[in-house]
C-alpha cells in the first residue's frame, strides 16, 4: 500500500507483459496516471501529410520555456502550416494540455481588440482543446501562431502529447507537433 501527500508522486517503471498484469484498488483522492512509452511516435500515430507542419510552444512573461511556477499564466502557442499542396478548406486543430495545467477559458476583456491570432476553442473536452482554421488563415489575418493562456495547478513533470492539424475533408489528412515534457515546481 502505498500513501502520497499532496504533491507526492509515485514512479513505477513496468515492461509492456507487467503492464498488462497491472491492477489498482482502493483508491481515495484524485490520482493522476502519466504513460511515457520508449516506441518513437510515427509507429503508433500512423502516416502524416508532409503538407502539414504543426509545432507548439509554451511562454511565461514572453520568454519561451517548458519550466513553471505554481502561480504561472502560460501562453500557449501553436504555429499551424499548411503547404501549397494542403487539402483546401477548414482544418482542426487539438491540442491536449498536460496535467499540470487548465485552460483559461475567458480570458480576454469585452471592448478590447484581439488580433486574430487569439484561439478560441469550439470544444473543450477535460484537457482536450479543439480548434477551427480555414485555408489560408495566417496569409489573411497576419499571424503566425494562434495562442491561448492556461493556468498552473499542480507541481510535477508531465507529458506533452503531440497536437494534431486535421482536414474536416479527410481523417489521412493530419500531422502532428513534436512530444515533450513540461516542468511545475512550487
């Protein structure tokens, strides 16, 4: 039996034969699983479309970083590309915040001008955030990014999973943002 206080972790490293044998019981208080896998990410993701290009950065006062405080507003950044042979329409973009962080759901101040690189999510699904572009959108609006802000809530380090750029055409018609890690201390 194992007993965490607040912001206590519990590390387990398990080959994929235990993992499957692997069985919790008699949880209390909210517990959070991270999986980090050795595999690289193009076996298990499947094939991308090379004209696609999507990358995601986290700042904090502007500086670029992976690293957080507890009392840390995080602007997060994701620079979709789309080729000159990319399918034509609307793209989706998903991103999933890491554990330690939730989006800020309104954080912009009615009568205030926004450019459009301010992200609004149509859905938000826990930490799922999905995203509408069209066609063309930085060309036409400016930007090359859109952002939007998500508040520290827990110390750890955490999972970064990749974001995905979709077609609304086509589901084969998709790549994704490098994995990483992010960092929470106190």
């Amino acid at each position: 039996m194992q007993k965490l206080e607040k912001a206590e972790t519990f590390k387990v490293s398990l080959t994929k034969d235990e993992l499957a044998q692997i069985k919790f019981s008699a949880i209390t208080g909210d517990v959070s699983v991270v999986a980090k896998y050795e595999k690289g990410l193009a076996g298990i993701l499947g094939e991308v479309d090379k004209n696609l290009n999507l990358d995601r950065k986290y700042f904090v006062g502007g500086k670029e970083t992976n690293s957080f405080k507890e009392t840390d507003l995080v602007e997060v950044r994701l620079y979709p590309q789309m080729g000159k042979a990319a399918l034509s329409g609307h793209y989706q973009l998903t991103d999933l915040l890491p554990s330690g962080l939730r989006l800020v759901s309104a954080p912009y101040q009615w009568g205030q001008e926004y450019g459009c690189e301010y992200g609004h999510p149509y859905e938000v699904d826990g930490n799922r955030l999905k995203f509408r572009l069209y066609e063309g959108w930085g060309k036409y609006c400016g930007a090359i990014y859109l952002k939007y802000y998500a508040r520290v809530v827990s110390t750890g380090q955490y999972a970064a999973e990749p974001a995905t750029i979709q077609s609304f055409k086509s589901l084969q018609s998709k790549n994704y943002s490098p994995a990483g890690v992010i960092t929470i201390s106190q």
